[in-house]
C-alpha cells in the first residue's frame, strides 16, 4: 500500500470516536473492530469493540454488517490503517482510528493500561 492509498481512507481521531460512543449513538449503524492479538486485547480494550486479528480479518469479513460503518482500531492505529483498506476493498465501510487504543490511553482514560 503506497501513500497514496493511505491518503483515500477516512479516519477519525480517538476524541471523535469517543464523542460517537458518549452521545449513546445507535450502535445498529456502526461497530469497532480491534484487530490488534488477543494478548495485546488481554492488556487493555475499548469496551463494546469486537476482536477479530488483522490476519483473521478477511477471512471473517463476512461477519461484518455490510450497512454499518466500521472503525477499526489497533496499538497505534498502523495495523487499523491496513484493515481499513482490506475492507473498503471488499466493498465495506470502514474507517481507521487513528492513534488507536495507546492514544485513547493517553487521551480519553488515563487509567487505561498502557503497553
């Protein structure tokens, strides 16, 4: 993936995912998928974020809701960055976190484990 393509996906920052999921936001229309490995989930999660591993991702893309949007966040929103465009590729709307989980540690909750 050259810049170029990284430039065409959406993201957005922790504060504006954090205001979507604080305004009690129909969570029908979108979900957070964390695609970062399960030992790095056992550290520390967003609450309410699925876990579904970068490379499970395509394999079980078809459990995505074609109708919702998905933010995608990882460690520090490179991985999320991949998987976002994995799955605007298969036609999905998806949008990366950026910063992912550490910066939502450091901005949003402070008491949040950080690794």
């Amino acid at each position: 993936m050259n810049t170029q393509d990284n430039q065409a996906i959406p993201a957005v920052s922790v504060e504006q995912l954090h205001e979507l999921l604080k305004a009690g936001s129909d969570h029908a229309s979108f979900d957070v998928i964390d695609v970062r490995q399960p030992s790095e989930h056992k550290i520390c999660r967003i609450d309410g974020a699925t876990l579904i591993p970068l490379g499970s991702l395509l394999a079980r893309a078809e459990e995505l809701d074609p109708d919702k949007r998905h933010y995608m966040l990882c460690h520090h929103g490179v991985r999320s960055l991949q998987a976002a465009a994995l799955l605007r590729q298969q036609g999905l709307d998806a949008v990366n976190i950026s910063g992912g989980i550490h910066a939502w540690a450091l901005r949003i909750d402070p008491t949040m484990a950080k690794y």
